[in-house]
C-alpha cells in the first residue's frame, strides 16, 4: 500500500512538473499543450511574448521575431500564406501547411513534423505563424545545437561580422585563452565584455555635439517587400514605409534637424548596414518606419517598439522615453487606436544601433479598419506629423544640445 501512494505521489508530481512547464497554444483548431523551448541566436536570447515550443519532435519558433533576430527579412504574402525568408545570397521560401520549399530557388521536400504552422496564442490572442527552427537556421548557413538538459536550441552564425567595432585584447598571460595550465575559465573577450558591463553608464539625456541628427528608416525595400496587404495586394509595406519617410524628413529640417535616410528608394540596404549609417553618423536619435501585419486580420493599432538599454549592450541612454513620445505624439496626431509600446530587444535595428532607437508599426495592412485610413492621404500626413512631434517632444525633455 506504502508503495502505491508512493508511486502516485511521484506521478502526481511529475504530471505538476510537466503541466508548470508547459504551454497552451491552438494549432489546426485545436487546443494543445506544448513544452517552452529557450533559443539563443548568436549568444543572444530570442526575448518574445510568444514562446517558441517543441512540437511533434520539432523547435517551432514565430517567423518574424526569429528572422530579425538572425539578422534576416521576411516578406508574408497573405494570400497564398507563403513567407519569403532572404539573407546574404540565401532565400529561403516556405508555406503554411505545405512540406515544399525552395531555397535559393530549387525544390525541396521537408519532413512532415517540420511544416510550418499557424499558432494562436490564447494569452496574447493573436495568430503566430511558426516555422521550424533548424530548417530555416540550416537552410540560412547557421549552425544549430541542442541541449536537452536545458531544453535550449542555439543557432549561430560563423559567417556574421558583428557591427559592434571592439578589437580583441592582445594575448597576454593575464587574458590568454583556457588552457589546462593556466586554469582560465572564460575567453578574453568574454572577461571584457563583462568588465565593459560593469563600466557602463547609463544616461537619462542625450549630450548633442552640434545639430541635432535624426535618422529615419524606412523598413524593408527592393526585394524585400515587408508586409503585403491582404485586403489591396497592390499596397506594399516598403512603399508606404518610403512615403512616409518622404513626408517626415522635410518636416524634421524644417525644425532645423540634420536627417539622414537610410534609404530614399526602392533599395533594400541590410539590416546591419541601416546600423552602420547611424553609428558612423553619431547621430542622436534613430526611428524605424514599418506597417503591421496579422495573420487573423483582426488585430489593428499603431504601436512603437524599443530595445531596454538593459537587455542590449551597445546602449548608453535609457531608451522608454522617445517610445513614448512617439506613441503619445502619434495618438494626438491620428486618433487611432493605439496598441501597447513593446519590448524588443531582439529585433536588429534597435539592437545594434548605438542611440536612444524605436520602430514604429503603423497600422495593421491586414486590417480592413486600418487599411480604410492608411489609404487616405492625410493620414499618411498625420502619421508623420506624429512621428515629428514625437522626436521634437523627445528632444525637448532629454537631448541637451551645446
């Protein structure tokens, strides 16, 4: 008898372990429970409110945070339900439901348990389109390594030149690499990044040498084209990104703002080169144009997007406040409706660039209710004008110019 309630009381413990640790997500209609998976890019954690899962034996993980984070574009297609994923000379395409995909324009067939899948994430209500992980990181040149103990896919990219310019230590006999002699337990570069951390100053206000310099990035671009709108095929996120950029900057150097586009065409510059242009240009401040997209078509709002300075380590400036002059600004300015500001530290515009940086989401083009006043020209001004009011409220109160 000792036995059996001994048995059941580790079972029941066990079914507790398991349930605390797994998830709920709707895949296919239905509700299944599914284990948390951890994914470190890069030496990075993937930080999302939607959790990538283990699923039939596969890592499944949301497209566009996982794209941004390797450094990658995606362009949805909503109508076909087809993703194109580019990076470097690789292009990757795939589709919901489908085991064919082509990468770098030839045919290929995928396992069943690997084919990408709508998940609803009850929580979040809203819609992820999931793809698995060590496909889409083998097929873009990443190696991938699995550790079971603690449930952790890391991906990583040998290839990927880091835009963060720090030259290694020189060996000496204080920082030389572990060897069994020497008993050194972490690498050089490890010790001064950890030593840089702890120097680090964070600032609430930005000290500007001279005019104030503001770099406005319109998303995505040639290839590239972003999010296309399933109500009006023919309405691209990449050209509405340019056309309100085309709007915004003449209004910033009206207010005397020095303003530097990291495209003023229908050209697609790399994530890590949009980055480039603003730290060699010490500018002060850094936004990103983009328009939202849903795979439900019932999500809709603007909502600007920041990197923590606490979760990024190029960051010197506490980043909140220009998300927030900007969601204000734009509120005033349009009357939409205005979604939570997010955090995302993963996404490679506002991880890599040095500056107090946002990205504003304008609108959902998969959305009838936004489509109907994105398509008007004078929202296309307000969105604009918000933008300019945002940086100039952000200025005002946290940028001291000499």
């Amino acid at each position: 008898m000792k036995k059996i309630v001994g048995l059941l009381a580790c079972l029941l413990l066990f079914s507790q372990n398991v349930f605390a640790a797994s998830t709920s997500v709707v895949i296919n209609q239905r509700a299944r429970k599914v284990n948390p998976v951890k994914v470190e890019v890069n030496g990075d954690r993937l930080k999302t409110e939607f959790i990538p899962f283990a699923y039939q034996g596969r890592t499944l993980v949301p497209i566009r945070e996982i794209t941004e984070s390797m450094g990658a574009n995606v362009a949805w297609n909503n109508k076909n339900r087809t993703a194109q994923i580019s990076l470097g000379g690789n292009k990757v395409m795939l589709q919901i439901g489908s085991k064919v995909v082509y990468i770098n324009g030839k045919k290929k067939m995928m396992d069943t348990n690997s084919i990408p899948q709508f998940a609803t994430y009850p929580r979040a209500k809203e819609t992820k389109t999931m793809v698995p992980l060590r496909f889409l990181s083998e097929a873009l040149d990443f190696d991938v390594n699995w550790n079971q103990k603690q449930q952790l896919a890391t991906i990583s990219n040998m290839k990927a030149v880091s835009i963060i310019d720090q030259k290694k230590p020189e060996a000496t006999e204080k920082n030389k690499p572990a060897t069994r002699s020497n008993q050194v337990k972490e690498s050089p570069e490890k010790e001064q990044a950890k030593e840089n951390e702890k120097t680090r100053k964070i600032e609430k206000k930005v000290q500007a040498q001279g005019p104030v310099t503001v770099i406005i990035d319109p998303g995505h671009g040639g290839t590239d084209s972003g999010a296309v709108s399933s109500v009006d095929p023919s309405v691209k996120e990449k050209d509405l990104a340019l056309e309100v950029s085309r709007r915004l900057s003449p209004m910033l150097r009206a207010k005397n703002y020095e303003v530097i586009e990291t495209r003023t065409g229908d050209n697609y510059p790399t994530l890590s080169k949009r980055a480039e242009i603003a730290n060699k240009s010490q500018a002060e401040i850094f936004v990103s144009i983009h328009f939202n997209s849903s795979n439900n078509g019932i999500a809709s709002g603007i909502e600007v997007l920041y990197a923590p300075e606490d979760k990024v380590k190029l960051k010197e400036h506490e980043q909140i406040h220009l998300a927030k002059a900007l969601h204000e600004e734009l509120e005033k300015a349009t009357g939409s409706k205005m979604r939570s500001m997010k955090k995302r530290p993963d996404l490679a515009v506002l991880k890599w660039t040095e500056m107090p940086a946002a990205l504003c989401e304008l609108g959902f083009l998969s959305s009838p209710e936004d489509m109907e006043l994105i398509c008007q020209d004078d929202y296309l001004d307000r969105l604009a004008t918000g933008i300019c009011n945002g940086i100039e409220k952000y200025v005002n109160n946290y940028v001291v110019t000499q």
